[in-house]
C-alpha cells in the first residue's frame, strides 16, 4: 500500500492545513501544463491528487489511518511467526480498484 502522507511530504499528524498547502505547492510544481510532454510530471500530479481526495476527507482519512495500523498489524504477527487473521478481513472493510488502490 502506498503511503499517502509521504507523497504529499506530510507527517502522519498533520493539519488539514498543512496538508492542503502541501498539495498546493507539489501541485503547482507537477502539473501537466507546468510540465508539458513530461510523463513522470504527470504520474506524479495523479498521485498527489490521489493522496489529496483520501487526506483532505476527515472520514476517508479514518479509514486510510486505520488500514495502515492494520496493516503494519498483520505485517507484526507474520514476523512473529504467526498466521495473520483471514487477509481477506481486509478485502471484505474496503473495496480495491482493479490495480489495488484502495476506494473509500
């Protein structure tokens, strides 16, 4: 899963101020008209935008916050030796998009 916060150059505490002048500043900087014919301008606005929906939302920000606390979780127990719970407890609370991007 992606980190969310480390896209947008913000930590996990911060405001809904800092993160919106956060995506302001990198998204002045990547935008495609900035940065025309530049293909990694552009994947990287799509994902800094992306961040943006799902951090800007406080209930979307919830459920992000919370699916990365499970899964660091799972990621412990696997260390430890033991079967995480069912993965698919996971699958079941968020629906994925085709290439894994978690909906909210």
């Amino acid at each position: 899963m992606r980190d969310l916060y480390k896209i947008l150059g913000v930590n996990r505490t911060a405001s809904e101020d800092e993160i919106r002048k956060a995506y302001r500043t990198l998204s002045k900087k990547y935008h495609p008209d900035a940065n025309p014919e530049n293909q990694m301008a552009e994947e990287r606005f799509k994902d800094i935008s992306e961040a943006y929906a799902v951090l800007q939302n406080g209930e979307k920000r919830r459920l992000y916050d919370q699916s990365l606390k499970d899964s660091t979780m799972g990621a412990a127990s696997q260390k430890a030796g033991n079967r995480p719970k069912k993965q698919t407890e996971f699958f079941r609370r968020y629906r994925f998009l085709k290439y894994g991007q978690a909906v909210f």
